[in-house]
C-alpha cells in the first residue's frame, strides 16, 4: 500500500513538473528570432498580434516551443503590448523512440479572435500538413505556416494586407546572394506523370503488334483437307454416306447429260 | 484470337499513348504563359514582367499554384514567393489587389532575396539553421 502511494506520488509530481518552454525545440535560434522579428514587423503594420505555440512530446519529454510578435520564447497572450487581435498557430508533435512501433504523429490550428484565419485557410495554402509536421521538416513547414498568418489575417479581413517591393540588385550584390538550389523540372512536375504514361501505353502497342505479327496464323489456320481421289473403286462406294458434290461418283454411274466415259481400274 | 484483333488492340493503345504523349509534350504553356493569358501586364524589362491582378495575393498565389505548380514555396507576410525550374514568381499586395512579379532565377532571387535567402541559394539571412524532425523523425 505504502510502495503503490509513493508510485502514485511521484506520477503526480512527474505530470505537474513543467515541461521546457523554448522557441529552440524545432527552431535554431536566429531562426526563431527571424520569425519573430518577422511577426513583429506585421504587428506594427497591421496591429495584429502573431504567435507560435508548438507542444512537443520528444520520447516522453515534453517540450513546448512558442513565440510571437513579442519576441521569441514569448506567448502571444503574455506580450505587453495592444492587440487588435490576435492569430496563433498551435500544434502538438509527438516524436516516439526509433524502437517504438507508434508511428510519430502531429496536429495543427490556426486559433483566431473575431473574424480571422482558420485552419481550412491555412490548409488551402497547402505549405504545412500533419505528415511534414511529424517528419523531417517540422522547423520548416512550421516557420512558412506562422509567416502565413498575416497574409491569411489581411485575406481575412482583420487587418491590410502589407505591401513589398523588389528589393534593388545592388543589396544582393553586396551580400553575393545567388540561387545555388536545383528545382525540378517543371515539365517533369507538370506533365511528367503523363508522359509516362503515354510513353508506357505507346511502347505496349509496339510490342503487342510485333507479338501480334510474330504469332499471325497460329491457332487460326485453316484445316488442310486431302484432295478428293480421282478414282473410287465401286466396291469402296457407300451410297449411304456419299454426297455427289464432293465424291467422285463410282464408274458404272455416269454424271447425268454427260456420254459415258466410265473410267476404269487400272490393270496391274 | 485474330491477327486482325490483336493488330487493331496494338493499334488503339499505340493511338491513345501517342495522344498523351503530345497533350504531354504541347499541352502546357508554362507559368510564363499562364501569367500572360490570366493577368493584366503593367510592365517588362528583358525577362522581368510584372503583372496585376484585383484579386488578394492569397487567391492569386493559388491560382497560379494549382495553374503551374512550382517547385518550392516560400512564405512571408509580405508574399509568397513560388520557384520554378527557371524563374521566380512573387505575389504581393497592391492596392486592394495583387502584383505578380516574375524573373529569371538569378534576378528574381536578387530581387526577393531578403525573403528567399537561406531557402533557395547564398546570402545571410533567415532559414539557414531551421532543423528538423526529432528522435523518431524519418521513421
């Protein structure tokens, strides 16, 4: 009795122990500062306020990374300044051990007051899924679905949209910015998937044609039938079983209106 | 059967994978040409032309992603940012509406760079350290 309260205890103490509350659980931490510069930045444009609340179950530990406008490491609804309203992202990622045959797994909302941005409307941007969240990108599909929310918020109506201008050539020329990624093709990624198939469907009708000609004739080949005799001894002539057309007739029976040229057996 | 029957067989699917291999290879006009057919040209220099639209960047940015999907998508509450195999397209808000800018991938990369630096090529910026995955990432 003693052993199972102290067991129970100590779960008690386990679930009320906090769990680690910090933006760097799926971010580096210039990453989050970024990301909540960039949210700080929408705030003074639209005065609405953005955060990120992410519960992470690392293999039994709890982990919780948030962020906001405010700053990173900073719940939205802790921050000291006006919202107008507010728009947060929360989820909950749950990464299991290598051995554990639980796969890992992940849940997002978008959390708005008033009028504002949904989870529908994140989802039809389709830059995060609960798939990505739970694999390799979490940090990435993450920070693209926070850098959303002021754009689904002006979408929405619950602030203005903020405008953006190319930047001039000269800043990227000072910080030797180039692309050195290597996208897709976008013909393979438009119409690759049909050419493939195209290609699978006309190379099966060469290939049955060859085949086709390869096997002309056999199973439908005429039956080849022996010539009809030119002589039929008259013992051997049925006239039960003969058809005029196609048996010679025997030689004491001419054909009619014919003179009678009755051949006969050949001596031997 | 029939030399006749599998000669024709042969002959429909050769027909009908012909018919998809050109709606393949002529159907697609490209994101170049679907900005071109869908929006309202304001200006162009070289390879770099801006388009607009009366529609919100939201609504554009999934016309043109479900029109031409791009590669890669980059988001930020100024735009999204959609890269193709050869250039880059942005969707900002203008005037209750939107302007689709699009470039070649080395201008348009110095045009956005600020927003798409770290993700798609060199440059000091954001997203170079985002992480991934945890213990059980990858399973």
């Amino acid at each position: 009795m003693r052993r199972a309260l102290v067991t129970l205890a100590a779960a008690l103490l386990l679930a009320a122990a906090p769990g680690t509350a910090s933006a760097q659980v799926i971010f580096e931490p210039s990453d989050a500062d970024d990301l909540a510069q960039k949210l700080e930045d929408a705030y003074q444009e639209q005065g609405v306020c953005y955060g990120w609340d992410v519960d992470v179950d690392n293999v039994g530990s709890q982990q919780e990374s948030v962020g906001s406008n405010f700053g990173a490491d900073t719940d939205v609804d802790d921050g000291t300044g006006d919202c107008d309203a507010t728009v947060e992202f929360q989820a909950s990622i749950r990464w299991t051990s290598e051995s554990s045959e639980i796969e890992d797994s992940a849940s997002y909302q978008v959390v708005s007051s008033g009028s504002g941005p949904t989870t529908s409307d994140l989802d039809s941007l389709e830059i995060i899924s609960a798939e990505g969240m739970a694999g390799d990108n979490v940090g990435l599909e993450v920070y693209k679905a926070v850098s959303a929310l002021p754009l689904l918020a002006a979408e929405a109506g619950l602030a203005d949209p903020i405008e953006a201008s190319p930047a001039p050539p000269s800043e990227a020329r000072a910080d030797n910015a180039e692309p050195t990624d290597s996208p897709t093709s976008d013909f393979l990624r438009q119409s690759g998937g049909a050419f493939l198939f195209g290609a699978v469907l006309l190379v099966a009708g060469v290939v049955f044609a060859i085949w086709a000609f390869r096997t002309r004739g056999q199973g439908s080949r005429p039956v080849r039938t022996a010539p009809p005799p030119e002589y039929v001894p008259p013992e051997w002539y049925d006239p039960n079983t003969a058809r005029g057309d196609v048996r010679p007739r025997p030689p004491d029976q001419p054909e009619p209106g014919t003179p009678n040229q009755n051949k006969t057996r050949p001596e031997e | 059967m029939r030399t006749r029957t599998k000669l024709f067989i042969a002959g429909g699917l050769g027909g009908v994978g012909l018919i998809v291999l050109l709606v393949a290879l002529l159907g697609g006009s490209g994101i170049r040409g679907h900005l071109a057919d869908n929006y309202r040209r304001v200006s162009a220099d070289g390879d770099s032309i801006v388009y607009t639209s009366n529609q919100k960047p939201t609504k554009v940015y999934e016309s043109i992603r479900s029109a031409v999907s791009p590669a890669d998508v980059q988001v930020d509450p100024k735009g999204y940012f959609l890269r193709y195999s050869d250039d880059i397209v942005a969707v900002t808000a203008s005037d209750g509406g939107s302007r689709i800018y699009i470039d070649d991938e080395r201008r348009g990369y110095a045009h956005w760079y600020p927003f798409v630096v770290g993700f798609w090529g060199t440059g000091s910026g954001y997203g170079e350290g985002i992480r991934g995955g945890g213990p059980g990432a990858g399973k």
